[in-house]
C-alpha cells in the first residue's frame, strides 16, 4: 500500500478514483464483514451489512472531516457498522420479543467495543502480513509463517526448510520488521506486533 490511511481518505472523496475506492475496498469490507460475523450475524447477513455500510461511505465520506483526536475514521468506521448490525438485532428481537421466543442469557463473550478493537487490530496485521508476502524471498516468508502464524517450534521449521535456528530467527525478524514498516505506511502504530 502506498499511501496512508488519511491519505486514502482524502482520495476517496473523489468518487472517480476507482484506484482508491478499490484499495478501500481491499482493505476495509473484508473487516466490515467479520465484524458483523462476530457480532452473531448470518453470512447473509454479514453481507447485507457490508454492502449498506459501503453505500453509507460512499454517500457519507465527502462529509467526513478526518480528525485524529476524535478518534479519526477508525472511531466513525466502527460507529457506522455497530448502528448497522444493533438496528439489525433490534428487528429481530422485536420480531421474537412478540412471537415469546426472546430469552435473556448471560452473554460472557467480548462486548463490541472489545470486539470492534481485536478485529480492527487482526485485520490490519493480516493485510499487512499479505503485503510484505511478495517483498520478501518466499523461504523467509515461509520461516516466518511456519514460525509465527502457524506456531511451529522453531526446530520443526529448520528440520522441514533445510534451515539453522539462527537462519529461522532472522528470517523471522527480517519479516517482522517488513511488517512493522507496512503498518506504519498505512498509518497505524506499530504496537499491535
């Protein structure tokens, strides 16, 4: 990715930047989606929640004012999904609520704000992770995934590439840093590795 989130943000708000509102698309409807699916929605649904929360950006994103402080897009991005799949929700406790099938349960699982943040953060590693994919020879790339995403033990990585511990390590942090540099050129902190 060559540009920054805000960067991006103010490309979009060109509707003839098809460049840009594909990149946008690339990176945020796949998170729209598992957020919904998260959030205990159908895949259908989880559809239907993307596509009316694209057709918001798209009508809504001339207005946004991009303000850090504020919480930035992230914080409009997650407000404007949470509306989507809450109202969603209503509907349908609404509809149980009159046939008697609504039982209250103790819900133990994350809250959405919780939830919003972990799918926030995965997804942007994980796009991340497929950007420097190609950037890197593919026995590094494939050290590093053995090692970090499969969890491996670094042993098992060697014994299958033919590769020492130390040659395992490095490859390991040359992808990494890769990684870390990626987040930042798309405008999140390197925290989240």
């Amino acid at each position: 990715m060559t540009t920054t989130r805000a960067s991006l943000l103010i490309r979009i708000k060109d509707p003839r930047d098809t460049a840009a509102w594909a990149q946008f698309y690339d990176l945020y409807a796949p998170l729209l989606y598992k957020y919904a699916r998260a959030r205990g929605l159908s895949r259908e649904d989880a559809e239907d929640i993307r596509a009316t929360c694209y057709e918001t950006i798209v009508a809504k994103i001339k207005e946004f004012q991009y303000d850090k402080a504020k919480g930035g897009f992230k914080a409009w991005l997650r407000t404007l999904v949470s509306r989507r799949v809450i109202d969603l929700l209503r509907k349908r406790r609404e509809k149980h609520a009159d046939s008697g099938q609504l039982r209250e349960l103790a819900d133990e699982s994350p809250g959405p704000d919780e939830l919003w943040e972990v799918q926030w953060k995965n997804h942007h590693l994980k796009y991340c992770v497929e950007q420097v994919r190609g950037s890197v020879p593919s026995l590094q790339f494939e050290a590093f995934e053995m090692l970090v995403l499969k969890c491996r033990t670094v042993e098992e990585v060697s014994e299958e590439l033919g590769l020492n511990a130390n040659q395992v390590y490095k490859a390991k942090s040359r992808v990494l840093r890769k990684v870390r540099a990626k987040i930042i050129d798309i405008g999140l902190d390197d925290t989240t590795v």
